[in-house]
C-alpha cells in the first residue's frame, strides 16, 4: 500500500514539459512587414510633388541663398524627377523679390542695385508676366493719347507695381484745393479723359486717397478724413458721372500712411497730397510680382 502510495504521488507531482511555439516569428516578420509598408507609403507620397508649390518653395529658397550675391545658388544644378524646374524660375524670382519689397508700398524707395530683367524662355511664369505688363502698358499708353487730347498729358504720373497700373494724381491746386475735396475742373476732365479706357478693361479699380503730413484744421477732424473724402469724391465721379461701374470700384483713405516721398520739403508735401487711381491687376501674385522688376520700376 505505501509503495502504491508512493507512485502515485510521484506521478501526481509530475509537470509537463511546456509545448515550444514554432510560429512565434510570425510576429516579428508581421511586425517587419507592417513598418516596410509604411516606408514605402511615406516614399510614394513624399514622391508625389506639386509642381507649382515646389517651384514657388524653390525660388524663394533660391532668393534667399542669392539675393544681393554673386555666387551661385545652392538650388542650381540640380538632378532628379525635378531637374530643370529650379532653373527655369529661380533667377526670375530672386531678381524680383527685392522690387516686390519697394515696388508697391509707395515709399518712394529704390533697390541698391539695378535687377536685371528675368529671361521668359522656357518660364510660363514670367512670359506671363511680361503679356501682362504688355496689357498694362497699352492700356498706360491710351490713357496718356487721351490726357494729350486735351492737354493734361503733364496732369497724370503713370507707374506700374505689383498690383497693378497707377495713375496718380497729385492732389495740388490741380486737382484739389488745400485741405478740401472739392473737384476742380482740371480733376473732372482728367477723370473724364481716363473713364473711355477704364470701361474697356474688366479689372477692378481702387481710388486711393493719400495726404502729407501738415496737420488738418477746419471741417476735418485729420488726414484720414480728408484723404478718404478726397477718394470718396474721385469714384463718385467716376461712376456718376463716367459710368464706371459700382461693383468693380473702391475707395480707401490711407492719410499720411504711405508717402510715395519722405522728407518734409515742398517737393514731399506736394507729391504725398495725391490721389492714385490703381487698375488692379487680375494676373496670379507670382506673375505680379515680377511686373515692377520687367517694368524696370
């Protein structure tokens, strides 16, 4: 009994040996698998570059590297899916970024160095911008036979900038009497004059009122009054009396904000009492922005 006792606690105290996984570097191999699969999906999305955004990036990264320097940009000579494209559009970018910053703030600044004019071949962009500065300039161009017609040709300084064509008129005793937004008679015949040309175009217009830095007295209470009343003045004008549409014309009053001279001298207090007369331009802002450059403004 003790001896049957005896083998059968042995037998009870027995412990099976674990059963090995075979199959266990199913995990790891799924796991290896998975993160592959993941690269390649970040490689192919990563390979899927739009072209527009890329030149864009590469032509700023281009200006910054190359602004104001003889060497060579770090972005040129390049190889791959997007050889070429760097090439075709950085020197045209990187020429204008600096007229971009002067051209349109009307401060009156000029860039240190002459820009050299952007080469359209091979580049949609800039031969877009050069058909648009082509536009601009005939439309300048007719404005300026038609203030000949009636001897106001000296009345009306034309620039072109990143936004578009500017006719400027300056609000001396030509146009306005000091610190008042009277038209005179001079200012209806050069707004008559301009009108035929700025209801053959479709882009829209912003009458701009600016002022000098002498304070106001009377029945403005400061500048931006004056200003805003002065362009408030020109596009009723404008569309009551020249027909121009409502709906594609503005007025804004910037004070003495923006002066297209610095300094307090009669030169300056007379060319920043104005009022700029802006056809907008519709083309994309990279092709604006290289008008001013081509312009040689």
């Amino acid at each position: 009994m003790s001896a049957r006792g005896g083998r059968g606690r042995s037998r009870r105290g027995h412990e099976e040996e674990e059963h090995e996984n075979s199959e266990r570097w199913l995990i790891s191999y799924s796991d290896l698998i998975t993160v592959l699969l993941a690269l390649f999906i970040v490689m192919y999305a990563i390979s899927q570059v739009d072209q527009q955004k890329f030149i864009a990036l590469s032509s700023s990264l281009s200006a910054g590297f190359n602004q104001g320097s003889t060497q060579t940009s770090v972005l040129d000579g390049t190889s791959g899916t997007q050889d070429g494209l760097i090439n075709q559009t950085a020197t045209s970018v990187s020429q204008s970024t600096a007229s971009l910053v002067t051209g349109d703030l009307g401060l009156g600044q000029q860039a240190a160095n002459p820009t050299p004019v952007p080469n359209a071949a091979g580049d949609p962009t800039v031969a877009a911008a050069q058909a648009e500065l082509s536009h601009l300039k005939d439309l300048q161009a007719e404005m300026v036979a038609a203030l000949a017609q009636k001897g106001l040709s000296d009345d009306v300084t034309f620039r072109i900038t990143s936004r578009g064509l500017v006719a400027g008129m300056v609000a001396n005793d030509v146009f306005f009497a000091p610190e008042s937004a009277t038209l005179t008679d001079t200012a209806k015949q050069v707004l008559d004059a301009l009108s035929p040309a700025l209801n053959s175009i479709g882009e829209e217009l912003s009458v701009e009122g600016h002022a000098n830095t002498l304070p106001t007295s009377g029945q403005y209470a400061s500048n931006w009054e004056l200003s805003s009343d002065r362009a408030t003045k020109v596009l009723r004008h404008l569309v009551e009396n020249d027909g121009v549409i409502a709906t594609r014309i503005e007025a804004v009053g910037f004070g003495d904000a923006r002066p297209l001279v610095q300094g307090t001298d009669d030169t300056a207090m007379s060319t920043n009492r104005r009022v700029d007369l802006v056809i907008l331009s519709a083309a994309p802002d990279n092709v604006r922005a290289l008008l001013p450059t081509l312009a040689g403004q």
